[in-house]
C-alpha cells in the first residue's frame, strides 16, 4: 500500500499526478480532485485502482 504523497494525509494513493513544473506525485482520490483542477495536471488511475478514479 503506498499513502497519498500530501502531508497529514493517511489515505491509500490510487492516482498518479502528473505535474509539468513538479515531480510527479501519487495521491488519494480526493486530493486528485482538487490538484486534477489545476492547469495542466492529468491524473491518471494507478494499476489496481481504476474503479476508484472517473
């Protein structure tokens, strides 16, 4: 089980981010809902998790 990458955060990740100015960075679904709404951000499900991510 990998946790999401946001700090005091102790959720499973199940979406990698990928972001063009930073690393990427796996995350829980609901703080891939507030990154995926920034400007160039594409999540994309992890293996194993694509019926957690639309």
């Amino acid at each position: 089980m990998t946790r999401c990458a946001e700090d005091d955060c102790e959720n499973e990740a199940a979406v990698e981010l990928h972001i063009p100015w930073d690393a990427n960075r796996e995350v829980c679904p609901d703080h891939a809902r507030v990154w995926a709404q920034k400007d160039g951000v594409v999540p994309a499900p992890m293996d194993g998790h694509e019926d957690e991510w639309p």
